[in-house]
C-alpha cells in the first residue's frame, strides 16, 4: 500500500515541476489608450482585469494562436506584430508562460464576446486597475512608457 502522504507530495511536486501552459496576450494600441479585458465574474480570478489572449494549441504559431483568440474573444482581425514581454507566472492551480504581443492594428468593430467589460485605458491609469498577478509588472512598465 502507498502512503497517502507521499502520493500527495509526489503530485505537488509533479504539478509543480511541469511545464508551463503556454498562453499569449494581446496589447492592443490606440494611441495611448491600450485595450483591457475583465474577466466574466463567474470564471477563475473573475473580474480582474488582463489583456486578451488565451492558451496556444499544441502545434500552434504564437501569432496565430493570438489572432484566433482575437476573433472569438473580441470579433476582430488582427494584424498581430512583435514580442513585447515575456513572463512565467505560478498561480495557486497553474504555472503559465504567457508571450505578449504588440497589435497596432485589427479590422472589425470590437464585440464583447466572454469578458465581463472591455475597455480602452489611457496607459498612465493602467495600474489603478486590478490586474492578475502574473500582468502587474508589465502594467506598471506600459504605463511608464518602457513597453509599447
């Protein structure tokens, strides 16, 4: 018979040791305004602010990956341009790397699709809002004007 106890500290260090999901994030520019999202109330970390984005499917480019999160997050056709920032994060439930990318441009009328509010934020008021813990050093970097 296994001890309960190492079955348990054997799947922490599991989980913990694993590799991170992959997820890409979108800054999206409007002159000094940048686009943020508030997670749906009812999902993890809800109503917390983030930029849009999601998980990269296996096999998946990163730009593509972005671009398809776009449409069915936000309705929108992407022209998804260079790496910004780069981060790994370990929540409580999960260790995600997630790639920022610069979209200066998108065609289509943005359409709240999953978010609780989406809004434009001018850049210096991005860190009076409530980001995920993972997003807080890059806010306060685009609000200083270092990022994008």
């Amino acid at each position: 018979m296994t001890d309960p106890q190492y079955d348990k500290f054997h799947l922490k260090s599991s989980v913990s040791d694993a590799q991170p999901i992959l997820v890409t994030a979108g800054i999206l520019l409007n002159g000094e305004a940048i686009l943020i999202c508030q997670r749906h109330h009812a999902d993890r970390y809800g109503l917390q602010w983030e930029f849009p984005g999601g998980k990269v499917h296996d096999g998946e480019d990163l730009k593509a990956a972005l671009r398809r999160e776009l449409v069915e997050e936000l309705a929108i056709e992407a022209d998804v341009g260079e790496e910004v920032f780069r981060l790994r994060h370990r929540y409580p439930d999960r260790y995600v790397e997630v790639v920022f990318l610069a979209v200066r441009s998108f065609c289509g009328t943005i359409e709240n699709r999953v978010f609780e509010a989406v809004e434009w934020a001018p850049r210096r008021a991005l860190s009076s809002y409530d980001f995920l813990e993972a997003d807080r050093e890059l806010v306060v970097r685009i609000a200083r004007g270092e990022i994008v």
